[in-house]
C-alpha cells in the first residue's frame, strides 16, 4: 500500500512539474483532449434528441410574458457542464497504445462502453499498461484540459461545430501540433 501511494505521488508529480514548466507530454495532453471530445460525444448520442431544456431569462416583459426558448436537452450548457464534471472519471478506460508498423503513440480507449455498439478494438497486445499511475496520468492531464478550456468545449459542443477533435485540440489549444506527438517519450 506504500509503494502504490509512493508511486502514484512520484506520477502525479511529475505530471504537475512537467506542466508547470511548460513543457505538458504532447501524447498524453493530446491524446486527453481528443478521448474529452470522444467521451462527450458518445454521451451526448446517448440523450433522447427528443428532449428539451428551456433557456433564457424568466423575468416578465412589460406586457406580462416571459420569454423563453427551448434547446435540445444533449447539447445544452447545464447538461454538457454536468458531462463535463464526470468524463475524467472514464480515463481509467484508456491506455498507451504503440501501433506496431508506425510506432505512433497515443493513448486509446480500450475498454468498451456498457451496452449499445461496443466497436472494434485494437489488440490488446498493443496496449501498455504501466498500473495505476498510467491511468491517474491521463485523469489528471484530463481534469488539466477541462479546467484550462471548460468554457471553449462547452462553446464548441452546444453549436454543434464540426470536426471538433481538430478545432479545440488543434487550433484553440494547440495540444495537438501536426506531427509533434507522434514518437515523444512518456
């Protein structure tokens, strides 16, 4: 039980040092980032689009009607800030994943979802799985990603915007340079 506690202290300082000094893992925040927006966006699939919130102020006019307007439930800031504060807990799902004829790394989920299309998954023998400071460094770089762009994931998903794997992980946090994550060591 020491060692463990030992061990996860020596990770999880590590991952604070290298981020305070400006220099965060580009596989781990990178990859962070693109399982943040994977996370959202199967559990926004999952909300009936059916259901709506209404928004707006509740104050009366003048005339004596409230304006108000409805948006759809998946996709509105009070539900995509409750994804927000619980999809770190899902990073335990996801490991190191070095591709065999690349050698590219990334951290991937490898643990499928409860219910529903499971998909296919690479090969576990793909996977390293260094224990539980592998995990509790992508939840921490996790939470780091949430805190540093809560508002801008919770802008990109409520319009919807296209192709955001590569608008907030590219262009708006720069976690993501092209070519600059693939072969770093950990």
């Amino acid at each position: 039980m020491a060692s463990w506690i030992i061990q996860m202290t020596v990770v999880l300082l590590s991952v604070f040092a290298n981020s305070s000094q400006g220099k965060r893992d580009q596989v781990l925040y990178c990859s962070a980032c693109k399982a943040i927006v994977d996370e959202l966006n199967y559990s926004i699939s999952q909300v009936d689009p059916k259901k709506t919130i209404n928004v707006g102020s509740f104050r009366l006019n003048p005339d004596g009607s409230m304006k108000d307007k409805k948006v759809p439930f998946a996709r509105s800031e009070t539900h995509l800030s409750e994804l927000l504060d619980a999809v770190c807990g899902s990073m335990s799902d996801y490991a190191l994943h070095v591709d065999p004829d690349t050698q590219h790394r990334q951290y991937m989920r490898f643990a499928p979802r409860t219910g529903g299309n499971t998909g296919v998954f690479p090969d576990f023998k793909n996977f390293q799985f260094d224990g539980p400071e592998s995990s509790e460094a992508m939840k921490f770089a996790c939470e780091s990603v949430v805190e540093e762009l809560e508002d801008d994931i919770i802008s990109l998903f409520s319009r919807d915007v296209e192709q955001v794997h590569e608008e907030l992980c590219s262009r708006v946090s720069d976690y993501c340079r092209a070519g600059g994550h693939t072969n770093e060591e950990l």
